[in-house]
C-alpha cells in the first residue's frame, strides 16, 4: 500500500519538477552563466570574462540612468496607485452596494487590457497635436500648459508614472476594497460612537487591519516599477523619444542585446535586475512579518 501511495506521489510530482527544472531553473542558469561571458548572441562559443560585466555596470552612465528611473518608479508607482486604491476603496465602502460594485467594475476594466494596448491608447492621448489632453487644455483656455508630453524629458517619465498608475489602480481598488469588506462592521460603529472622525477611523481602524494587502500590493507594484519595460518601449522609443529620460533597465537590457549583440553584457543587467527584484521582495516581505510580531 506505502509503495503504491509513493508510486503515484511520484508520477504526480515527478513531471511537473522536470518542466519546473527545464523551463524555469534552467534559463536562471544560463542567465547567470552567460553574464560571465563576451558572448554576442551568434558565436559558438563564449570567452569567460568573470566579473568583468559587473564592474562595467557600474561605470555606464546610460545604465546608471535607467537605475535612477527605475528608483523612481520604485518610490512612485507603488506609493501612489496604493494611495488613490486605499482612498477610492475607503469611498467605496460607504456607498451602496449597487453602485460599489458599478464603479468596481469601471476601475477594472483596464485590467482586462494588455499593457501594449494601453500604452498605445495612451500615446494617441499624449499626441501633441491631435491628442485628448492637449485638446482638452485648449478647449477651456489652458493651451499654454499643452506639451509634448513624450518628447520633452521634463515630462516624459511623468507621463509614464501616470500611465502604469491608471493601468494598476482598479485591480488595487478591488483588492482593498475585498480586505475593507472583511473588517467586522461592528469596529466600525464603534469607532463612530467614540466620535472618530473619517481619517480618524481610516488611520486607526481600516489601514491597520488592511496592512497584509497593502503590503502584498507594494511587492507586486515593486516589481511592474522595476520592470516597466513595454510601457517604456512603446510610448518613447523612436524618433522624437525624450533622448533617455525614461530609459529603464529591461530598455537597457533589451537595447544592449539585441541591437548592439552584447548578450553576455545584457545578461548581467539581467541579473542585476533579478536580484534588485528579490531584495525588494524579501525586505517587504520580512518587514509585514516583523510588524506582525510586534502587534503579537
């Protein structure tokens, strides 16, 4: 009976660690073998060149460039998608039921497209010329706040923020929204009786027992800010892009291998990128569960 029992563990098991090695831990690997390498993406074979990707990183100024924007992205994506989420959330909750769910949906929506459509969506909004911003601005006599948003490195990584925050936000106010839900009312109530205010009742009573999600939010809001690639790529690539302003490192990444063929180069930003994500991850993690002992 036991050796039937382990028989049938390991049939189950068995296939979905070798397609785990394969497809997931095998390319990691590679990965970090070919970033200590010359490698041009068509050689045959790769020179071992060590440590020596790495210490270039450091003295690239364009990389160095897309690390400072990713920095930012870092601090204000997550920060405000979270902000305007737990606001529209903590509104949400005092309205009916009906119209709750309305407006849960409408917040939504972009969810359900890919993010090259957005930005594509979003590139005819910021056109200079035709576009509904502009246009707007003009119609009620503000035409001297119209710009090229993309072209002008002064508002281009603005306008990049402003366009993963809208993409984020509605599956953030659901999120939240879900977390609200399942606070008894009962706290509520008794935080009206003691005369609380809206913020009062916000700060004391929603957000701390919202902490989990909240947290959970910034790691994957962390991650989209790190990576921001196809926003990045489809919106300011090309002629009339804000000469790097927006330049991030999966840009950088992608630009190094595949135009200039400097695989084993472009697989130490990779890495570096890897590990800036899972330190990222791991400091988030560990600070909601620090918290979690403390309240204990």
């Amino acid at each position: 009976m036991k050796h039937g029992r382990w028989r049938f563990l390991l049939g189950a098991l068995v296939p979905a660690l070798v397609l785990h090695v394969v497809f997931v831990l095998s390319p990691y690997a590679q990965a970090f073998w070919l970033s200590l390498t010359d490698w041009t993406g068509v050689a045959g074979e790769a020179r071992f060149v060590g440590a020596d990707n790495y210490v270039r990183l450091g003295g690239d100024s364009l990389f160095l460039d897309a690390v400072r924007n990713n920095a930012l992205l870092l601090i204000v994506v997550p920060l405000v998608t979270i902000a305007i989420g737990l606001f529209l959330a903590s509104m949400l909750r005092t309205s009916s039921a009906r119209i709750g769910q309305g407006y849960r949906i409408v917040f939504f929506f972009p969810q359900l497209l890919s993010l090259v459509v957005i930005a594509v969506l979003w590139g005819f909004v910021y056109n200079p010329n035709t576009g509904l911003l502009n246009s707007g601005l003009r119609a009620v006599g503000l035409g001297g706040l119209a710009h090229s948003w993309l072209a002008e490195p002064a508002f281009a990584l603005v306008a990049v923020m402003a366009v993963l925050v809208w993409s984020s936000v509605g599956f953030y106010v659901v999120l939240f929204s879900a977390a609200i839900e399942g606070i008894p009312r009962e706290l509520f109530e008794a935080a009206l009786l003691d005369g609380a205010g809206k913020w009062a009742t916000f700060s004391r009573v929603t957000l701390p027992l919202v902490r989990e999600s909240v947290q959970v939010a910034f790691v994957y809001l962390g991650i989209a800010a790190l990576d921001a690639f196809a926003v990045v790529q489809v919106m300011t690539v090309g002629p009339g892009g804000p000469d790097g302003a927006t330049e991030v490192i999966g840009l950088s990444l992608y630009r190094t291998a595949f135009t200039y063929g400097k695989f084993g180069y472009a697989s130490a930003m990779g890495v570096a990128l890897f590990f800036a994500t899972l330190t990222l991850a791991v400091l988030a993690l560990r600070s909601g569960r620090r918290e979690r002992l403390e309240l204990a």
